[in-house]
C-alpha cells in the first residue's frame, strides 16, 4: 500500500486547458517528485511539442479548446510528452507496461500517467486524418495520474485534473482495478515519473 503526495493541479481552473489533460496530469507527477516545480502549468502547456495532425509528433490543436468538428486528434502521445518532460526531470514512456508494472512503480514511489477515457467509459473511436491518413484512434481519451496503490483491495488512487462538477475542488478518487485495468489495457499508453 502506498500514495504519493501529489501537489494538484486543476486542467480547468485556473488555467482553462479543457483538453490539457496529459500535460497537467504529467506536471502533477513531475512536482511530486521535485521536478519543474517553478514551471506553471500554461507555461508547461505552452512549450510541448506541437504539430498539425500528429499527435506521435507532438499536440495537436490547442489545450485550450476542444475541436467541436472532431476532425482533429487533439492529443499528444507519450513518446513526445516523454522527450520534452525529460529536460526537467527523469520521465520515462511506460507504454505497454502491465498493470503489474504500473502497481511496481507507484509502491515504490513513482508516480504514473496513463491513457484512460473521460469518465471511465467504454472507449469508442472516431476516423481522423493524421498526415493525409485515415486512422481509426480512440476518441474519449483522457488521460489521469495514479498516485497510490493498495494490493489488498487493488484499488488505484487517482488525481484526475477534470474535476467538470466543481473546477474549485480537487479530484482525487479511489477506483477498482476491475475498472481501471481493462481500461488502460486497450491503448496501454504510459508516462513514468522516477
């Protein structure tokens, strides 16, 4: 059994990054180990790698609005979150780690970013052009950081940056691994704080 002391950070307030959530969750990780922690979180949001279509090279679209047309993935992918979050600190690309893995790193201090969907839900996917391509990528990502862990009952604690019912309160939240894990298991996309 471990959770981390995680500083919060709200995606919403107030700093209104509505689909912010990768950077923000990663950023909560990063000052809970000492990183970045003179970095705000528009600053952090500023300076990520960007690119038109490809969220394998860097966000896509803004942080700050969401794309009503759903035409654009707007996202970034651990690979280029990892390469720009690295010059503040150790930050590695987790993907494809178990949940095993995942319950390794949080007991022992570090804490994990992963790929889930808004609210827990069953993913569905959308087709978007990436580089003139058409890819069929999930569509109600979000992504949340798991700062704790308890093997009895495994149960994942969970600062989630989308508190939408009240932008004023932190969101943390203890969820079932019966809900979590086949959840990330379907992309399993991952950022790790050590």
């Amino acid at each position: 059994y471990n959770v981390i002391n995680v500083p919060y950070i709200s995606q919403l307030s107030p700093v209104y990054a509505v689909v912010g959530c990768e950077a923000t969750s990663l950023l909560m990780g990063m000052h809970a180990k000492g990183y970045a922690t003179n970095i705000d979180l528009r600053t952090f949001l500023d300076n990520m790698p960007k690119h038109s279509s490809n969220p394998a090279k860097g966000f896509v679209g803004s942080p700050y609005k969401a794309d009503k047309t759903k035409k654009t993935r707007t996202t970034i992918y651990p690979a280029p979150l990892t390469a720009y979050a690295s010059r503040y600190g150790r930050v590695l690309d987790f993907s494809g780690s178990s949940p095993l893995s995942i319950q390794a790193e949080v007991l022992h201090g570090n804490p994990v970013v992963i790929y889930a969907t808004m609210r827990w839900e069953t993913p569905y996917y959308r087709e978007y052009s990436i580089e003139g391509e058409t890819q069929t990528l999930l569509s109600n990502n979000h992504a949340v950081l798991i700062c704790g862990y308890n093997a009895n009952t495994n149960e994942y604690y969970i600062a989630d940056p989308y508190n939408v019912n009240d932008t004023s309160k932190e969101y943390r939240y203890w969820i079932s691994g019966s809900v979590l894990e086949p959840i990330y298991n379907v992309r399993r996309q991952a950022l790790v704080v050590e």
